[in-house]
C-alpha cells in the first residue's frame, strides 16, 4: 500500500478518564472508518442526533479548549489533544464514540493518546489523500494578539510564540514542521494554568477535573509539579499541539506556514474562518502516485503500515 493513501487505524482501541473541564469521566471507543469519511465524533449516551463533525464552522465555543456541536447543540469539548496526535500520527478517517460531553484528559498532553494509537498501527487504503494548500498570505489582529497563515512549497509549519508576566514562563517560542521534525515533545507536552486563576476558572464552571496529574499548576514562579517539566519548552509546545488539533479541523492536512503571537483556539479558528471565507486563499488537492514531496509523508512512518 501507498503512504500516499488515506488512512485508519487498524482495529478498536478504548480508554476511560475525566474532563478537564466537566470533571466528568468519559468512555472512548475509536474504531476504523472507511476513506473519505474523515473524523467523526458520536455522543453514545444519546439516542438521536448524535453526530458531531470535527469542523472549524462547528466550532461552538473556544474558550480554553475547542467546543464542536452539531445543529441540535449537542456538544463535544476539549477535541484538540487527540485531533493534534490524529494529524500528527497521520490518521484521516475515524469514528471516535464518546459517551460524555468531553473527551478525557488523560495526562494533559497528547502522549497517551499517540502511545494508543501506536499500539493499534495503521491500516491504509487504495484511495489517494486530499490536502488543503493555502495559496494567499491571511492574517488576523486583535489587540497585542496576531496570527497569520501563507503560502508554504510542501509542509505545515507552526512558528508560535507565548508571553506571561510570571517569571517561570515568561516569553516562550518554537517553531515546528509538523511533517518532518520530530513531534514527541509537542505530543508530550501538558495543558498548563497559573495558580491563582483556578478559583476564577472554577466559577465559571471550567477546570472542574483539574489536578496535578493532567496539568502543570504554576505558583509564585514556580511549578508545583513533583517532576518537572518534560520539556524546556512545554508551555509553547503544548499551544502548538493545541494548533495543531485546531487546524485538523478543516478535515484534511493543511499545506501551508503559520504564526502565531499570544493566540490560542479563538484566534485559530477565527483565521480559519476567514481563510476558507475566499476560496482564492486555498486549493484542495488530491495526491495522486508520487507528486507528493517526501518531506510531506515522513511522519506517515511513525505508525505500522498494515495491508
């Protein structure tokens, strides 16, 4: 089989665990999907209108975690993590089942969810991959926040920068191919919150599940984690994985290069909504036999292909 294939993973995979958010625990089942059908969410605990599409116009609400709802608001939150390891994993369809509002936390990161989908590997297709390829430079402004996206020959890339008054974290960036460098420490990268805004957060009834198991606290310019930072750029590179998963939610992987100061989900999809407001700004192409740059297909690799 061709990496040049859509592909799915390779057999039903499960996993338990609590909102971040709604503190709420939630079943998981992922199961393979056939090509062209992309990601698709379904609510299990509802009996009807149960399906939710991962799609940037979907986007319900972006407030500290990406909120996808269908036409009859029925919601599914915090999708970034898994949508971030579904790109970078390179899986482009799969049914993911849910039996809660939000998709479970794990540690933090995207690393348990890569380390699962690892396990299961991949099972290609005969059918040829679709990319999105942004053809003219868009950029959005709102305040001291910016964010832009242009033109790139082959790759995704993701240049993102972060700014906190607290000394731990102050000013932080990085950039990254999402097609060639090695992902691990975006994947491996926690959700992170200061200290003194998780009353703030829990009266607005956000943070619920929150621990120092599936997030780094930051106190008095300090973590107060036992174990560290994975990573000595994991602030920066856990809102790349953010980007990540926020832009897989234009259904294929996107051609194209990135930058972002100060931004989050909201700005993200805000940039895409007026990306795909013109369709001047991109192309959708189907890759056929070996047009496509090798740059583009090495992180294809990371999982078994299986005939």
């Amino acid at each position: 089989m061709s990496v040049l294939s859509q592909s799915t993973i390779s057999k039903k995979i499960s996993f338990s665990g609590i909102g971040i958010h709604t503190g709420k625990k939630a079943n998981i089942n992922i199961l393979p999907s056939s090509p062209n059908s992309g990601i698709i969410f379904k609510r299990t605990d509802l009996k009807e209108n149960n399906i939710i599409i991962p799609n940037f116009e979907n986007v319900s609400d972006a407030t500290l975690c990406t909120t996808i709802s269908n036409e009859w608001g029925v919601k599914v939150s915090t999708v970034e993590h898994l949508m971030g390891a579904f790109l970078g994993l390179g899986i482009d369809n799969a049914i993911v089942e849910i039996d809660s509002q939000e998709v479970p936390i794990l540690d933090g990161s995207a690393k348990e969810f890569v380390k699962i989908l690892n396990e299961t590997g991949l099972k290609n297709s005969d059918i040829p991959i679709k990319i999105i390829k942004i053809n003219n430079h868009v950029e959005l402004k709102e305040n001291n926040k910016y964010i832009s996206i242009d033109k790139s020959n082959t790759t995704l890339e993701i240049d993102f920068e972060i700014n906190y008054d607290d000394q731990f974290i102050q000013n932080q960036k990085n950039k990254v191919n999402v097609f060639e460098d090695n992902l691990t420490d975006i994947f491996n990268s926690r959700t992170f919150c200061l200290y003194n805004d998780i009353e703030k957060l829990k009266k607005l009834g956000l943070g619920l599940g929150g621990s120092l198991e599936n997030a780094i606290v930051v106190k008095d310019n300090k973590i107060l984690n036992d174990n560290g930072l994975r990573n000595k750029k994991e602030f920066v590179n856990h809102k790349i994985l953010d980007c990540m998963g926020d832009l897989y939610l234009v259904g294929y992987r996107i051609i194209g290069s990135l930058h972002c100061k100060y931004g989050g989900h909201s700005l993200t999809n805000k940039l895409l909504r007026k990306v795909f407001s013109d369709n001047r700004n991109y192309s959708l192409i189907e890759i056929k036999g070996k047009n496509l740059p090798h740059s583009l297909i090495n992180n294809r690799h990371t999982l078994k292909s299986i005939a």
